[in-house]
C-alpha cells in the first residue's frame, strides 16, 4: 500500500493544482477552488463562498471571484434551484415543503426558493404522492389497516407532503383495494 505525506495545509479535498499557485495571488487560487468545485456539479454562490471562508480566502478576494463567476453565468442560484427542484422532485417524489428546505441547506435565497418550488403545482404534488403510495402499497398488505395507513402517510410526512393531502391520498388508496375508512379521520392523525 502508497502512503500519501500529509504536509501541512494539506486537506483531503484541496487539489494538487491549488498547491501549485503561489500564496501570493489569492485570486487565482479562488478561480482555481471555485472551477474545481463546479466541474463536479453545480453549486450555490453560498456554497462556493463556505468553500473559500474554508480554504482562508480573504472575504474580499471571494466576493470579487464570485461576483465575476455569477456574471458569466458559472454561478446561477435560480438555475440551480430550478434543476434542484425537478431533479429531487421527479427523483425521489420530495414535496415543495422539503424541496424548499433542502434549497434553504444551501444557501439560496427565499425569493429564487419561491419561485422554484412555485413551478410544482398542487395537482403535480398530489399525482406523484399517488405515485409513490401506490409504489409502497404492495408492501403494505398483510397490515392491518391501521398500521397501513400509518406506515404510507408517514412516508409522505417525510418527503414532505402536508398532513391533510397525505391522508387524502392514502385513503383513496386503501378504499380502491377495498380497505374500509369510514371510520377514519377526514384531517389529521
């Protein structure tokens, strides 16, 4: 087995191309951190400033690199929200509540999170909670009603669906295979 020498400074993610650029030019180390992280997969303007705060980049020097990256459009927040937003919710089935959250962890703006998470209507947010129930419904059987019931809305809850549009969809669900819920309520747990 190679062992690597750990030099001071050193960090497992720091390349070898941020070590060849001298100390003295903090701007283009800052470039250099920024490209290298963006060629894996987008990130947020926050995102990319953690990363500099992180490799003792001076505020200033950070701010003027990524002013310049959002204007040639290697950062773009709303972009990255948008494909954030249709990835996550055509992927995993994650509602608007959790999309939003998961938007807020990285450090986009409330204003581009509205707007990103308001290209999901109610009536997309539903179809793919159906989606998913009917996916974990097979699962379900053998179940008593009850713990069906609990078990399926409880996945909703998680990917962040409300409370009333879970149970609606999970009792449509249930009654189509014949389950009886009129005893069940119409709202909350």
């Amino acid at each position: 087995m190679v062992r690597r020498t750990e030099w001071p400074g050193d960090s497992p993610d720091s390349s070898r191309a941020e070590k060849e650029l001298s100390p003295q030019d903090p701007a283009e180390r800052a470039r250099a951190i920024c490209l290298r992280l963006l060629t894996g997969t987008p990130r947020t303007r926050k995102q990319l400033a953690d990363a500099l705060r992180k490799r003792e980049v001076p505020d200033e020097v950070a701010e003027e690199v990524l002013s310049r990256f959002e204007d040639v459009g290697l950062i773009d927040d709303a972009a990255f929200a948008g494909a954030w937003v249709e990835s996550r919710h055509h992927g995993r089935g994650l509602a608007r509540r959790a999309l939003a959250r998961e938007l807020r962890t990285k450090g986009v703006d409330a204003e581009l999170i509205d707007e990103a998470v308001g290209r999901l209507d109610s009536d997309q947010e539903e179809e793919t909670a159906r989606e998913l129930v009917a996916r974990k419904l097979r699962a379900t059987r053998g179940l008593d009603r009850d713990r069906r019931l609990r078990r399926l809305a409880g996945m909703l809850a998680r990917k962040g669906y409300p409370e009333g549009m879970a149970l609606r969809v999970v009792r449509q669900a249930l009654e189509a295979e014949g389950e009886d819920t009129d005893d069940l309520p119409h709202e909350g747990f």
